[in-house]
C-alpha cells in the first residue's frame, strides 16, 4: 500500500537582492527513499502552484519537489509581469538551486523542470553553467516566440525608451490546452496575470537565440518535449536545438496534437509516461 501523500507547505525564499519569492515544497512521507529533488520554474503570468499534479506524481516517484514563484508573479514580490534587469530570473533560480542544494543530502541528484517561459530560464541557467545542474526537463520552452515582424520591432525599441511599461502579454487562454476545465481554471486563477513588460519580453526574445547557439556544447543529461500544436511559443526553436544538440545528451520528443501545456492535456499520461522512463534511465532508484 502507497503512503498517504504529505500536504505541501509554503515559504518565504529571500533571494540574493533581498526580494521575497513565494516557495511551495512537496517534500516526501516519512520513510520513502529519496532517489532526488525536482525544483519546478513555471511559466509566464501562472505560478507554481499550478504544478501540484506534476509534483504529486514526482513525489510518486521518490523525487521531493520545490517550486516558487518568480518575481512579479504569484505570491511573490514585485510588479506584475516586470523585470527588474534582464538577468534577474536566471539570478533567482540559481538562488533557489544552490539554497536547495545545501538542504539535500549528499550524493542525490538535483533537477531542474521548466516549462514554457520558466524552460527558457531554466535552460539559460545550464547554458551559462553558474551553477550545477544534475538534470533538465524543458516542457514546451519558449526557445523561439514567435513574434511578429511588428513585435520584433518594439522590443527593439521600447526595452530603451521604457523598459518598465507594462502592457498585456497577449496569452489566449484557450490555447494553453484542449481541456475546457484546464482553461477554466486557469481564467478563474487569482494568482494568474497576463502582464508584460518590455525588458521581459526583449529578455525572451533575446534568451532563445542564445540557449540554441549552445547546444552544440550541451552536457547536462536533457529531456525536451514540445507540443506540436504549439500557438503560444514556436516549435521551432524546440527543432531547432534538438536539431544542435548531442542526442546522447538531449532527449525530444514533440507530440504533435497537443497544445502547449503538454502535462495539462487530456491525453497528458503519455508526456507524464515519458518523464519517468527519462528518470529512471537516467537516476536510478
């Protein structure tokens, strides 16, 4: 019999500038075996707790979880969808993984999960190689926006004149997932914004190009998986660093039917069946 899962707590993480980030942590029933940690970076304008079936099912697996919310997102700290400087996000999470790091024990594997947005800063932490990373999980990364030729040509030029403007990211929330109640959800979310500032945008815009040019030289073991039906960020830029990357070290996979929140979908047991195959191929119990 299963031990009954434990609630997951909350807490205040003060990162390295002083900001308070919300964090959430699933940690493991007592008596489990920890094969490992997962920290979970979400996505524009949501917020971790929106992972809680993601990290319930990790804890399944023998792995504690740890998810917060980033600056200007959630419960943390921080004008809505602003950015403070363009390194800010990558700072925190390399902030959240040392901090986690010290508190695991030694020898254990950390990984990082990333969707989206947050697999955008997720995979620029591991491309610039500050801090150590075990493992990474990129769900649906936004690698390439996407954008316009109108909205490549304001975040040449508004991140100058008024990095702090503020306006609507341009989320539809039906194209997060084909699941009615998934969007309903996350339309009725308090926590939920749909605000961005032009330094945050020119920061994904800028980020993408970046982690692509160094796949070639990946080293971190990396499991990829993208929507094929992608219509918030582009699928391209997930072909496009698989495509430079050592598939000895990237694993992908696109699912060609699903919208961009692979793990909300109706069908989502095939993308959680292939992160734990991933996992137990490569941290083995």
């Amino acid at each position: 019999m299963a031990p009954e899962p434990v609630e997951s707590t909350l807490s205040t993480f003060t990162a390295s500038d002083g900001d308070n980030l919300a964090m959430q942590d699933w940690p493991l029933p007592e008596g489990v075996a920890q094969r490992g940690t997962v920290v979970i970076v979400h996505g524009l304008g949501e917020h971790a707790g929106r992972y809680d079936h993601v990290a319930r099912r990790l804890n399944e697996w023998g792995f504690a979880v740890r998810g917060y919310d980033h600056y200007g997102h959630g419960d943390s700290g921080g004008v809505r969808g602003a950015l403070p400087v363009e390194s800010r996000f990558i700072d925190d999470l390399g902030d959240v993984v040392q901090s986690t790091r010290q508190r695991m024990n030694a020898g254990l594997p950390l990984i990082v999960f990333g969707h989206s947005m947050g697999g955008l800063v997720a995979a620029c932490l591991v491309a610039l190689g500050q801090v150590r990373v075990d493992g990474l999980v990129l769900s649906s990364p936004a690698l390439d926006a996407g954008l316009t030729p109108v909205q490549k040509f304001l975040l040449a030029t508004l991140p100058r004149i008024a990095p702090n403007l503020v306006v609507r990211n341009g989320i539809d929330p039906h194209n997060i997932s084909r699941d009615p109640a998934v969007v309903a959800a996350y339309q009725a979310d308090p926590r939920v914004h749909d605000r961005i500032s032009a330094r945050l945008g020119r920061f994904i815009a800028d980020a993408g190009p970046t982690v692509i040019a160094h796949a070639a030289q990946w080293s971190v073991p990396t499991l990829l998986m993208f929507a094929g039906e992608d219509k918030l960020v582009s699928p391209a830029g997930s072909r496009a660093f698989a495509e430079a990357a050592p598939p000895q070290v990237v694993a992908t996979h696109c699912f060609e039917h699903c919208f961009h929140e692979i793990f909300n979908e109706p069908d989502n047991e095939a993308v959680f069946g292939m992160l734990q195959r991933w996992l137990d191929a490569n941290f083995r119990r």
